[in-house]
C-alpha cells in the first residue's frame, strides 16, 4: 500500500538524516526506534508527503506520492512531533475544526468525534480549553485529529510521548487494532511501545532508526537511518516470527 523506494534525506548543511532507505508497507504495525537525531521524524515527514526525499520514490497504492501527493492525503492520518494545538479552543471545537479541513461532514463529525474522545479518554474533558491541558492529554487530542477520516495510512511521531502507563498500553491496544487492515507506522523511544505492540515489521539492516519486530532490534551505530527494511519481505523470503503475509 505505501512503499519508500531507496529513500534518502539531506538537509542544507550536509546533514544526511535518511540513507537510501526502502520500506514496503502493507496492513501492520511499523515501530521505529532510534535515538534523539536518528531520522525518524524525517523519515515519517517523507512518508506523510510533508517534506520531499532528496532522492528515492513514495508510492501509495502504486503511485507516485511525491509528484502528487494528494491521494496519500486523503487517506493519511498524521500526528507529528510537535503537534500544535489552539489553546482557546475545546478538544471539541478544534477536532471539529479539523474535521471541517478534511472535509467530513459537520453530521459524522460528530459522531465521529464523539467516538474518538471517548477512544483517547477525554469525554469528561472535551468541553475544557485545550490551553488547560496537560501534555498527556494534549497528545490523545493529537491521536484523536489523526484518525478523524478513518485513514488508511496512520503515522505517528512519538505518540505515547508524555502518556501515563495506562494510556500508554490503551494506545498501544489501539494501535495494533487499527494496523489489523491499516498501515500504522509509530516512533518511540520506548522499546516496551514496539514490544507489546506485537508489530509486524522486521528489523532493519543498521542505523539510527530501525524498525521493530516482536523483538525491538536496533542498532544505534549510525546517526542516519539506512539499510533496507520490509515487513512483509518478498518471496520467497521466509517471514520472520510475528510477520504477516503481504498485504
Ligand atoms: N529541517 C532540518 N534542517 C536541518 N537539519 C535537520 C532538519 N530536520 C532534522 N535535521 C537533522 O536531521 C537529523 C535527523 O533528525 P530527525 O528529527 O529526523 O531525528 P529523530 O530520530 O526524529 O530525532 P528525535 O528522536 O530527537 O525526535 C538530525 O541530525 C537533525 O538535526
Ligand atoms: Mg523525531
């Protein structure tokens, strides 16, 4: 479904934080872990479409993602590092608000709102400021806005960042659900979020930023993500435990 093809990343500067990195995604559970400056946000900044690989392909669905990103767009739920929110507005307001910018309409917003907010635990809360929030719920808000449509296409920077252990494994529950027929693709520093996730993906060659198995694999070597990585491998590779068949 969404494929990143020999994907690589450089800043002005020099800076290479993606190394000719490919990834074939089907429905399942992505978890990259790497330390601060590995490439992970880059890397998911490419595959949301928010920032252009220097050299390499994204192919959603077969085609070209970064020549016209719109397609990965409508089916993209996103919630980035440093996710920013209206502080006048209630968690109901500006979900609604960003509702309306993906266009749902006002009815199944509704319901769909109403639905998310109870998934991130924040009923009781939705009609609070969104500047009285902690940082714990101000992330749920964050996951919420990234599945309003329904995506196809999940990615998500540092979720559980600032989530106590409870909401953590709620959304750790969460995520694997929605990776049963969705690509989810997740960053952490967590090793426990990777692990208990049951992902789907297998580990990366080397670098930084590496993908997690049932087993959270990472060599922190490289400051840039590199090497080939592929949940669902081609045939007839043998699948690595707790790998999916392609999808
Ligand atoms: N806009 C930018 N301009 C220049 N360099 C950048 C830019 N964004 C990231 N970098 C550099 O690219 C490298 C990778 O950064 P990135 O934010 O992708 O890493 P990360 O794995 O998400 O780190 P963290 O765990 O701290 O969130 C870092 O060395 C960073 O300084
Ligand atoms: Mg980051």
């Amino acid at each position: 479904m969404l494929e990143l093809i020999d994907v690589t990343k450089d800043y002005r500067g020099g800076k290479r934080a993606v190394d000719g990195l490919t990834l074939r995604l089907g429905p399942g559970l992505l978890g990259l872990l790497g330390p601060n400056g590995a490439g992970k946000s880059s890397l998911m900044r490419i595959a949301a479409t928010i920032t252009r690989p220097t050299s390499g392909r994204v192919l959603f669905e077969g085609a070209d993602a970064v020549a016209d990103p719109r397609a990965l767009r409508r089916n993209l739920g996103y919630l980035p590092q440093d996710f920013g929110v209206y502080p006048n507005l209630t968690a109901r307001e500006f979900l609604a608000y960003l509702a309306a910018a993906k266009g749902l309409s006002r009815r199944s917003a509704r319901a769909r709102i109403d639905e998310l907010l109870e998934t991130v635990g924040l009923t009781g809360a939705a009609k609070r400021a969104l500047g009285g929030y902690s940082g714990g719920m101000l992330r749920r808000v964050g996951i919420a806005q990234a599945l309003l449509a329904d995506p196809k296409v999940i990615i998500v920077d540092e979720p559980t960042a600032g989530l106590d252990p409870q909401e953590r494994a709620r959304f750790r529950a969460l995520l694997a659900d929605l990776a049963a027929d969705r690509v989810v693709m997740l960053s952490t520093h967590i090793v426990s979020d990777i692990e208990s996730a049951r992902p789907t993906s297998r580990s990366s060659r080397a670098g930084g930023c590496c993908a997690g198995a049932r087993r959270a694999n990472c060599s922190r070597r490289s400051a840039a993500a590199s090497g080939t990585c592929s949940p669902h491998p081609p045939r007839p590779t043998p699948s690595a435990p707790g790998t999916r068949s392609p999808g």
